[in-house]
C-alpha cells in the first residue's frame, strides 16, 4: 500500500530532514504592462533590486538546502536585460525551471538561447483575451498580437519545453474561455491554464464571477474539451476536489497542488516569505537574504510552524474531502487572506460548497 507522506514528521523520518523543494523568485518587479488581475502590483522595478551575482548566489544557496524547482515570476521577468544569463546560471546547477511572461519583451535571439537549455520545463505566455479584450485588460494597446509572436517563436523553437497558455478568470473575459482554449490549439500549445482571481489589492480591478459562474465554465470546458480530441492539455489550476469528472484521467486531471510549505517566495530585493503569495504583508516577510542566509529564513520560527500543521488541522469541508491528505487544504496563503489562518478550508473549494457544486465525488464515504 502507498502511503501518501502528509506531515512534518513523516517527511523529516523518512528522508532525515524536511527539505526545501522550490521556490518563486520575482526577478523584478518592473513591467512595460498595467494588468488589471496583478496582485504583484508590478511596474517600477524596486530601486534595490539584487543583481546577477546576488541571484546566483542566491540559486546556489537554495540547492544547498535541496531545492529543485524554480519559478521565475515578476513583474515582467524578461524586463530584466540579465534574464538569459539568470536561467542559463540556473539550468547549469539542474533546477527544473518554469517562467511565466506578458511575451512582449521576448525577441528572437532569447527565445533562441532558451532553447538550448536542458531544464526548462514550462514557458508560460499569458493570453487573458483575443485581439481587443487582451489588450484592455493588460493596458497596452498592440500587447495581443506581440504575445501571439513569442507563442509562434517558442513552439517553433523550444521543443524540450512546454509552452503555456495561461488565462486569468474574470467577469471580463469569461465569455472567452472557450475561444482562448481554441487558441491555444489553433497555436499548436503544449497546454492550455485557467487561473482565478487572487484576492489582493490591484486584483481588486478586475472582478471575479460567481461561484455557478466558475462551475458551469468548468464542466462546459471540459465537455468542450473532450469534443477537441487535441493533443493540448488543458489545466485547470483549481483544486483536485473541483476538477470535472470529465478531465481527471487526463494528465493534468489532478488539478493544482501547491508544494507550500516546503517552498519559499523571494522577492526582487531579496524579502524571502512562506510563499509568492505572501510577498505583500509585512508581517510574513521572514527575513532579507542580504541580512540573513537562506538557511536561517528556512528555519524561521513561522517557517516551523507552518511545515507542523498536519491533515487533522484544516477545518471546513476540507475535513469532508477524500483529497485532504494530497491537497492539504489547496492554497493556504488564500485561506489565510479570506479567513485569518493558516488552516481554514479552501476558499475556492468552501464556496463551492456552500452553493451546492461541491462535487459528490470528492466527498469522503466513511
């Protein structure tokens, strides 16, 4: 029998330590666009940004304590002129690594380095709209047909690498979903993502649908889905309790699962929190790396206490759900925003179940 290793002491026995597995650097916090849906708030870069030594040595430092996956955020990371060099430097030591961009600011030339690295997995472009609806939503006129560009570039280019589709969910653009999802196709994606809206601060402006909204999006897109017959993978990042019956034997049908707490949210001047999504509240910045090592932040008292909470301790109908030891309660960085704590239930996954499109399946039968 398999058995899933879902708590601190689990983890620490069985490999001697709780290692740390990834982590989400912002590289910059400057950006060329004005997306209503960035809870980065992302634009000027901050004036103490680190530099390609301190990122290398930063990257250097998170191998040491067992990372293996990096995820290169912004504001825009290709702002940054270094960028290349950053992922170059990166794949030399091994990390998997993942980036997401607006597409914009990517020329041939980078698209042509990044095809010879050995590691990237995921190149992501975002697409929240076609033509118009794109660029309103993201600020800038002309912002559409540049991503549609580095789409083409990077299918023709990056065969060792995924490339991503990725579509924020909104009011003003759900009526797209299912042409976004054509798109990708017609573009020859590797997959196509839908993400919801995060709750904070420049989100705020772009408003989220209703809970029957999202649910008959989701299980229309994957009716949708089935019909393409297409080799693109569609990933809903949702969590595994909410995925339609139709996607979960697909590869992506396991819906999200974030590797939080056994991963760190760096920003562009070194503020190191639990995860990306805390980058934003003071008061979970645990540490600067020009002020600490890595290694020290790692071992944060809250650090600590985060990796302790177990299965037993999420609340709500994260209790009800069969995915509770895998899932370990969808993203608790969001739970924390809606709720106060670390261990209340999924606030996507509650209000689903409080309307009333909790899905039967996902519910524990004891």
């Amino acid at each position: 029998m398999i058995q899933t290793l879902s708590t601190s002491d689990q983890i620490k026995n069985f490999l001697g330590a709780e290692p740390l597995q990834a982590a989400s650097l912002r590289v910059t916090l400057g950006c060329n666009l004005r997306c209503k849906q960035c809870y980065a708030i992302a634009g000027k870069p901050l004036p103490n940004e680190l530099s390609l030594m301190e990122v290398k040595k930063l990257l250097d430092d998170l191998k040491a304590l067992g990372a293996i996956r990096i995820f290169f955020t912004g504001g825009e990371p290709f702002f940054r002129r270094d960028m290349v060099d950053i992922m170059k430097y990166a794949d030399d030591n091994g990390f998997a690594m993942y980036i997401s961009t607006n597409g914009t600011l990517v020329r041939p030339d980078t698209i042509e380095a990044l095809s010879h690295l050995k590691h990237l997995r995921t190149f992501q472009i975002s697409i929240d709209g076609i033509g118009k609806l794109h660029d309103d939503i993201r600020g800038v006129p002309g912002t559409f047909n540049k991503a549609v560009n580095t789409i083409k570039m990077a299918v023709n280019k990056l065969h060792n690498t995924k490339v991503a589709v990725i579509s924020t969910l909104m009011k003003s653009n759900a009526n797209q979903m299912e042409k976004i999802m054509d798109f990708a196709i017609n573009e020859h994606a590797d997959t196509f993502g839908i993400v919801t809206l995060y709750p904070i601060k420049r989100s705020s402006d772009a408003n989220d649908i209703s809970t029957k909204d999202k649910y008959e999006l989701f299980e229309r897109l994957s009716t949708l889905y089935q019909s393409k017959k297409t080799k693109l993978k569609i990933g809903l990042l949702i969590p595994p309790a909410l995925m339609p019956a139709k996607l979960q034997e697909i590869e992506y049908g396991c819906g999200y699962v974030c590797s939080f707490p056994s991963l760190l949210g760096i920003s562009s001047n070194g503020d190191v929190a639990p995860c990306d999504g805390l980058l934003k509240y003071k008061n979970f910045i645990l540490g600067n790396i020009r002020e600490q090592s890595l290694k020290q932040i790692w071992e944060h008292p809250l650090m600590v206490h985060l990796r302790s909470i177990t299965p037993s301790d999420i609340t709500g109908v994260c209790q009800k759900c069969k995915h509770l030891s895998f899932c370990m309660g969808g993203c608790r960085a969001r739970a924390y925003i809606d709720h106060g704590n670390f261990t209340s239930s999924n606030p996507l996954c509650e209000s689903f179940y409080e309307a009333g499109f909790f899905p039967l399946y996902s519910l524990r039968h004891n």
